[in-house]
C-alpha cells in the first residue's frame, strides 16, 4: 500500500509550453488606439461629441452596392440586408489606413467587437468548465479571441488584402469601389535605414511606419469590426448568436492536454483538505511482472471509501502520480449539464434563470 | 541568547549553561502556520472568516434587495486570492468574468450616447472608444476609488503588501488593484447568479450613475493621473 504525502506546500498548475506559445500579447492594442487623435469635446464624458480629428467620412451606402465583393462577403457571412454593405465597407478599412484614405477607419467598431467577444468566448468556458484552474480558463478562451486565430477566421471566411499601392490603382484605373471589398490598411515595412545600400532613399518616414499594421492584426480587427457592425444593426443577441457559431462551435481544442500538474499528490491533497474530504491514500490495485524488465502496476487512489482516480505505470512511484493527476483532472474538467450562461437573459430580462455554479478558485500549494 | 545563573558543582567547579534562541529565515517545508494570523486585517483586526451579518453587511447595503447574493457567495466575492493562501474561496474567477462584462457595459455606454457625428453607424457613436476617457472609465484607479467611497474595502479579507519594516501606505500596499477585483467580482457574481440583464442593470444603476459614479470620479481624478 503506498501512502499519499500529506504535506501541505504549494503547487500550482502548469499550462503547456505549446498553448504558452500562443499567449504571445495582443501587440498592446490598447497603446496602439491611444495614438489615435480625437476631437475631444469640452465635457469629457460627453462621448456623444467625440470623433476622429482627420474628419473621415463615412463610405457611401450607393458606393457600397457597386463592390461585388461586398456583396458576396455579405452573402458567405449570412447576414441580412439589415446590415449596410456601407458598414462592411467601414469594417475592412483598418485602424491604420493609408495615406490619403478619407473613409473613416473601424478602430473603434473593432475595440467594442473585441470587448464582445472576450466576454463571450470567456463566459461560455466559464459556465461549461467552471473549475477549470484561472491560467487555463485563459489559454482556453484566448485560443479563441487571439489575433492568430481571428486572422485564420478572415481567411475563412475569404477576406482578401487589398496589395495594390495606390500608384496601382491609378495606372490600372481600378474603380474605387472594388477596393472597398478588400481589407485595406497601412502595411507594415521592415526598418530599411541601417541596412540600406549607398544610393538607396527611403521614403517611408517613421511616423509612417508606425503607423502601420502587421496582417495578422488587420485581419483580427476586420473579424471583431464587422461583429461590432452585427451590434449596431441587429442588436446584442445577434452578435452574440455570431459568436457562438462563427467563433466558438467551429474551433476545438484539447482542453485535457492543457493540464500539467508539477506536483500533483501534493495538490491533491490540498485539495482534499480545502474540500473537507479525507485526505488521500494511494492503494496497489493490481501489478504484474514486479521482477521483469516490464512491470505494470495500478493504482488508485482513495479518499476514505470513495475512489477518486486510477492510474498506471511501470513503476509504483508512477502510477501513483498518474492516479493523482487523473484524480485532479476529474476534479478540474468537471462540467455541469443543461447550464444556461448568463447572456441568455440579455435578449430578455424576463427569461427564467437558474443560477450557475460558481467554483471556489485554483488550489494554491 | 541568554546565560542562566551559574550553579556550582560537587567539585567546586563552575558550570555555565547556555541556552540560544535561533530566527530561521527561510520557510520550512510542510510547516503550518496557525490560521488566525492570516486572519488578521489590513488594520490590524482579527476578523474570523464567515458569513457573519457584520462581515457582509458592508456588501449587502450597497447591493440592496434587488441585487442581493446569497451569503456564501457574498463572502467569495469579499475574498481576494492573497487571503489565507488562496485556501478559502476567492474571487479570482468572478473577477475574470466581471471585468470582461464591465468593459462591454463601460463602451456600451460611451457608444450609446447621443450623437451627431457623421461617421456614426444606425445612430451608434463608435469613435469615442479608445479615447483616454474611455479607457480611465475602467481603470484600476477610478474602480479602486470607487470601492473605497462607497465603503466597501473595510469588508475586504486580502493580505495587505507591507515593505521590510512591516509599514504600508495605500498607494503600494495593494489596495486599489485588490479593490479594483472585488469590483469586478461584484459584476461577475450578479451576472452568474442572477443572469446578464441584472448585471446590466447593475452596472448602469450602481455604477454609472450617481454623484460617486464611474464617470464622475474619472472625471476628477483624470488630470491626476
């Protein structure tokens, strides 16, 4: 019979360098925004009277209906005529536009598309797994609303970059109004000056250059504009519907595998303790070839009579651990059946709803 | 280290005995300490962990009726991470969810103020988001300030930071970010207890409107900061 440690020291659990990989920071989203320039009103908290300072104009609704690929766009996304092709338009003009753009940009339409769709990805992983621990809840939710992931969405949904230059258009006499079905922004170029041969001038200045976008970002922030744009024309139940289908139903990920447990007896332990259960013991359930070059043992651990995981392993020390962890991961994974998340209220607040369960917090070892 | 009165021997010779107290630094291992001293406040109080009416009633009073949680939850809400260790029920997870829900209620209401602005779209202002404003509406700050105005980090059970002679003054003991979380957590715990359309309300009757709202408080202190 082996014996759990008993010993209450911290432990905490480890996300996978692989997901770890993808939490690369959204690129300070925020402090990119704060360079926007804003006519601010005299009242401050009058945020009716705001606008942007270079007195953009919005894109024409008869402008509009002569892109095909808006139309088309509109159609792939099956959203009704109730949304303006002119918003679409708005949508797919980045938050830094190029030089000379006179349409007004969706820099605001994509912060309010991005707040929405944090909270709701957040609260659907929330209410499905409400134990899972806070870093991992993160990882999840962030595989979903990351500028990677809603980049890959744009591309789904066949989003196209506009990558003519404006001397292009010209010389080709494209009409404008085929640009507006293309993502259009300023594009990022690499710092040229400390590289750049004898004789060569660049004439991208560096206010320029910082005031491009990377791709990836462009596309992010055309997925969340365009759900913005749902927001205004077919209100909050609509955007959150479009989420739900667009956003979250078609992506899976391996929550199972985003759980590392470093000291995992440990922590169960402690979580017995914080449960008021009896603290665990490990019990030898099964083994066979002690003595050869490949044994198998089973363990299980118990908390008084109640079976709380299984494991196995070629060692005793290993299939010890493994019983903790899958003990932990039957804890952790927990997911209650027929929920309602909270949202569902918001299309009517006289909708009956049964108050979810709401977990006591990650075991601190 | 202290010596003991000298004793004398059969012999005639003197003894001294020694005994040494020693302050180990380092922690020990599976050493537990006893519960009551992470119990003690950040004013010094010894305030035990329950659903006392005198714990929550801080809480409950700025709640009122409409808004009400059940007391073991009332508690959670009150209970930040740094509390004994994380080992009694905290807010960490409301709190994730309460600030997402803030910030989407917060724009709402910037973006749903009357406007004439060209570029607005179905009557819909969404040029003031990212405006400083905007952003200091939900800052750490205003939200700590809040809390603190309407009396609620007295219910507070955290762990006060306090520098190497045990001393700690409010702006770097943690108080406004733990504040700042048991707003947050507040938001969250009526959104997954009552549902989404209390926790707006809420929001745009507790927290935005009033002489000590948001708004009001991030329209004092935004010069200052």
């Amino acid at each position: 019979m082996l014996r759990v440690s008993q010993r209450l020291v911290s432990s905490r659990v480890g996300v996978s360098s692989a997901v770890r990989a993808l939490s690369t920071s959204t690129a300070c989203l925020s402090f990119k925004h704060s360079q926007r320039v804003f006519n601010t009103p005299q009242n401050r908290t009058d945020f009716g009277s705001y606008s942007l300072n270079y007195n953009p104009i919005p894109i024409p609704e008869s402008e509009a209906n002569l892109s095909p690929a808006l139309h088309a766009l509109r159609s792939r996304l099956q959203l009704t005529n109730e949304y303006p092709l002119s918003t679409l338009g708005r949508a797919l003009t980045g938050s830094k536009s190029i030089d000379g753009e006179k349409y007004v940009n969706n820099a605001g339409m994509a912060q309010f598309g991005k707040n929405l769709i944090n909270y709701y990805v957040t609260e659907h992983f929330l209410v499905k797994y409400p134990r899972l621990p806070t870093k991992v809840l993160n990882e999840v939710a962030y595989a979903h609303f990351s500028e990677s992931s809603l980049s890959s969405t744009s591309t789904l949904w066949g989003i196209e970059v506009n990558n003519s230059t404006i001397i292009d258009s010209l010389i080709s006499a494209e009409s404008e109004q085929l640009r507006f079905g293309k993502l259009r922004f300023a594009k990022q170029f690499e710092d040229l000056t400390s590289q750049a041969d004898e004789g060569i001038i660049e004439l991208t200045t560096k206010d320029q250059r910082n005031r491009a976008l990377g791709e990836t970002t462009a596309r992010a922030q055309a997925v969340q504009a365009i759900i913005a744009g749902i927001y205004a024309h077919r209100g909050r139940q609509a955007a959150r519907e479009f989420i739900i289908n667009h956003l979250i139903k078609n992506k899976k990920v391996d929550i199972d595998t985003l759980l590392q447990f470093p000291q995992a007896t440990r922590e169960l332990s402690r979580l017995c303790t914080r449960e008021g259960l009896e603290s665990p013991v490990s019990r030898l359930l099964a083994e066979t070839g002690r003595n050869s070059a490949a044994p198998v043992f089973i363990v299980g651990v118990f908390s008084g009579n109640n079976k709380l995981g299984e494991g196995q392993g070629a060692s005793l020390r290993e299939a010890k651990t493994r019983a903790a962890v899958n003990a932990l991961k039957g804890w952790y994974l927990y997911s209650p059946l027929d929920v309602q998340v909270p949202s569902i209220t918001e299309a009517d607040a006289n909708t009956q709803f049964k108050s979810v369960y709401v977990d006591k917090g990650t075991v601190v070892i | 280290m202290f010596n003991l009165l000298p004793r004398s021997t059969a012999r005639g010779v003197t003894h001294t005995f020694i005994r040494s107290i020693s302050y180990i630094k380092t922690p020990v291992r599976g050493l537990k300490k006893a519960q009551d001293s992470a119990m003690i406040t950040a004013k010094g109080e010894l305030r035990p962990w329950s659903t006392d009416a005198a714990n929550l009633s801080g809480l409950k009073d700025f709640l009122g009726s409409e808004f009400a949680l059940p007391d073991s939850l009332a508690l959670q809400v009150l209970t930040h991470k740094s509390f004994q260790h994380g080992f009694k029920g905290y807010n960490e997870k409301l709190a994730l969810i309460g600030d997402k829900l803030l910030k989407v209620h917060i724009d709402s209401y910037a973006i749903q103020q009357e406007s004439t602005n060209v570029t607005r779209v179905n009557q819909i202002n969404f040029d003031c988001l990212g405006s400083p404003m905007n952003k200091f509406l939900s800052n750490t700050n205003v939200l700590g300030e809040f809390a603190l105005r309407h009396g609620l980090t007295d219910s507070i059970y955290w762990k006060c930071r306090l520098d190497n002679l045990g001393q700690s003054s409010p702006a770097d003991s943690g108080l406004y970010s733990v504040a700042e979380k048991t707003m947050t957590a507040i938001v969250g715990a009526i959104s997954l207890h009552h549902g989404g359309a209390k926790a707006a309300q809420f929001v745009n009757q507790k927290l935005l409107q009033g002489e000590d709202s948001l708004i009001n408080i991030a329209d004092e202190k935004y010069d200052s900061y």
